[in-house]
C-alpha cells in the first residue's frame, strides 16, 4: 500500500508530499476532511507496534487538556487520535508494508532510501 494520511493546511506535510513527489502513485487523505477509521488506525498500529508511537504529544490539545500529567493507555492513546485529528502525529506515510511517523530528519532520511530503492 502507498499511502499518505497528512493534513492540508500543514504546511510541513505539503512540503515534505511536494518534495518526495508523494502525490504521485500515492493515495492522499487529508485526516481533517476524511477522518481516519477505526480499521486504518488499527492498521497503522499493526505497522507502528502501538498507537502511543502515532500520537502527537506536540498537538496543542496535548497541552490544553493538560494531558502530560495524565497517566495515558493505549486505549486512551486510541481513542484521543480518533477523537481529534490533532493527535496523529504527521505525515503518516504508509510505503511497503513500512510505516513513517513524523517529519524528523531521521524519518523523512529513511522514506527517502526506501522510495530510492523501488524505483525503477
């Protein structure tokens, strides 16, 4: 599966599907207009190992609802990415049967040699 779930308005996700040409031969879901399901965040689970390593502790909500001093499950984890697109940490790039959270260096370096080494 190639896929990308990133949000419009962020401009680090359109920057990073714009320069690894991720708009070609990728399905795109903007998470804020087309919500993820309950089967693609358990999916994205299955490939990430836990729904903590999906959710965006940098989200403003993280700190509105003062959620740092919470003592936080899986199943709250869950049900807070469900609940607000906010809290998946983006872009989720699903490539391979591999999953890349995030826009750190580390992450996009790694996309970058896997895309390399499908090409044609």
């Amino acid at each position: 599966m190639k896929k990308v779930y990133y949000l419009k308005t962020c401009n680090t996700c359109t920057r990073i599907i714009k320069a690894l040409n991720l708009d070609q031969g990728f399905i795109l879901q903007d998470i804020k207009s087309d919500p993820i399901s309950v089967e693609q965040l358990d999916e994205m689970k299955s490939l990430a190992g836990s729904y903590e390593a999906l959710f965006s502790k940098r989200a403003k909500l993280y700190k509105e609802m003062d959620l740092k001093n919470q003592n936080l499950t899986e199943r709250d984890y869950k049900a807070y990415i469900l609940e607000h697109y906010t809290f998946l940490s983006r872009p989720v790039i699903i490539f391979d049967e591999q999953i890349f959270i995030g826009s750190s260096k580390k992450t996009l370096d790694t996309l970058k040699k896997a895309l390399e080494k499908n090409k044609p």
